[in-house]
C-alpha cells in the first residue's frame, strides 16, 4: 500500500446554525484583535455581518478587510497586510467566503508574521516564523480551501498562479455552517459544486492517493453525487446544501492528503489568463 502521513490539525464544527458559534472559537484561540477577510459580494448578501453579530455578541475586537477579488492576486494580500498593519497587534485571523477570501485570508497571515513576498512562500513548508491562528469560514460548497494548508495566488503583474502552502497556514478551526450557501446564486453553486465534485474524482485517482485521500474522497463523491442536482433545483433543500458542503469539504481533504490532475491543469491557466471563474474552467478542463 501507499505511504502516507496524516497530520490532522483543524477542528471542525459542522451543522445548521454553527456560525453561533464563531465568538467561542475566537476566545479558544486567545483571539481578542480579530482581522476578519471576507469579499464585497459576502458583505452585499449580509452573511459578513450575521458573522460580525457574533464577535460583537461576544464583546471582541475585529476588524474588516473586505478587498478581496475573484481571484486573490498578490495586490489583494498586500493591501490586506497594510490593512492590518495599521489596526495593529492582530492575534487572530477568520476568513469567510468561498475558497478566494480564505485563500486570501491564508495568504495575507504568511506576509503579516513571516514577511517578504509572496512568492517566497511558493511550494510547502517555507514559512520559518509562527503563524496566527485561523479560523475558516466557507460559504459556497466547492473549493475546500478551508480544509487545506495551500493559498492559490496570483502574481498581479504576470498572472501566474502560485500554490503557496505549510501546516502553520491551516485553520485552526472550521465552521461549516449550510445555512450559509442557502443564498448562494445559482450560477455560483453550478461552479463551486462542479469544482468539489472534480476534487474527489481527481484526488481520488491521482498518483500520489493513498487509503487516506481515498477515504475522503469516496465520502466526497457519496455526498455530492446525490446532492448536486437537488441544491441546484431548490436552494432551500437543507439536508442537499448540508451534503454539499460536507462533501467539499471532504474533498479538500482528500486533496489536501494526495493531489488534484488533468481538469485543474489544464483550469488554473484558464483562471490565471483569461479571468474565467475556477469552477467553469475545471468543467472546460474536463
């Protein structure tokens, strides 16, 4: 059988209503100066501010970075880091969003305690100074970024994608709340849920899957497969919407232990070019 080492490090919080639950994670990661990393369309649906409700509740100090793009380029981390920066003494960071605000939530913690560039942190395990504690938000059911070590940026000048990564990057703790992805438009969950899907086939069949990877993968494929149709039929299914998001994050999982192929391959230049959503350029890649 393949080798492997599993390194579990994230706790996670799955079920309708978690979000709740954000203050008391917050307070058991000693998290008192909050950066919160979401996106403008997050804010528009009101989701950042059923989250900002309970760090108020909760008597916390945050503050929000809400420039994130489509596609987070090294431009988005250095305006977060500024961003930062001038709040001071941060000890906590929480992304909320899909898989670009957590990424750019990750990406943003390698600069703010480790400095240099982004680039610098291209490939796994090159940060050399602790990381801040995290705490990973999703709210569309697709990338998993919130169950992996990796952020995925774009050099803003050449476009090209970087898989920065390392264990001190991870979230420290998950909430995965379904009833987050209720207002997720359409279009949206069609791309996430193609994205999640192709994480498990290809992690799945990838030459470095082991009896982990494929463990997770297999319940990824369960859920989404029986899932997708449903929650693109009616977005209020919340036994669908709880599956999908599960299975994505099954799915990040699955990657985060093996690896992704040919669709992401031939997606990522797509994405990085020519500025096509990832999810519809994973269908195109496949």
């Amino acid at each position: 059988m393949k080798a492997f080492d599993f390194y579990p490090t994230a706790r996670v919080v799955f079920g309708e209503g978690t979000l709740a639950q954000l203050g008391k994670l917050s307070e058991e990661l000693d998290g008192s100066r909050i950066l919160f990393v979401t996106d403008p369309g997050i804010v528009s649906a009101g989701l950042a501010d059923r989250a900002i409700a309970v760090l108020q509740r909760a008597s916390l100090d945050f503050f929000v970075f809400d420039s994130v793009g489509e596609n987070p380029t090294t431009a988005h981390i250095a305006a977060g880091v500024a961003f930062a920066k001038a709040r001071g003494n941060i000890d906590l960071i929480v992304g909320m969003g899909g898989g670009s605000a957590m990424d750019c939530a990750k990406g943003i913690n390698f600069i703010l305690t480790n400095n240099g560039q982004m680039e610098d942190y291209w490939g796994m395990g090159r940060a050399t100074k602790p990381m801040l504690p995290s705490i990973g938000i999703p709210t569309t059911a697709g990338t998993g970024s919130e169950a992996q070590s990796y952020a995925l940026i774009s050099d803003a000048k050449t476009h090209v994608k970087m898989a920065c990564g390392d264990l001190k990057a991870r979230f420290r703790s998950v909430i995965l709340d379904p009833s987050l992805t209720e207002s997720v438009p359409e279009n949206v969950a069609a791309a996430a849920g193609i994205d999640a899907i192709a994480h498990a086939i290809e992690s799945y069949v990838c030459t470095r899957r082991n009896a982990v990877s494929m463990m997770f993968a297999q319940k990824a494929w369960q859920l989404l497969s029986s899932s997708f149709e449903s929650v693109l039929k009616d977005a209020s299914d919340n036994e669908a919407r709880s599956k999908m998001l599960l299975g994505a994050h099954f799915a990040g999982a699955a990657i985060e232990n093996a690896m992704l192929g040919a669709a992401h391959a031939c997606a990522n230049p797509l994405t990085a070019h020519f500025g096509i959503t990832h999810g519809v350029a994973v269908a195109r890649g496949n």
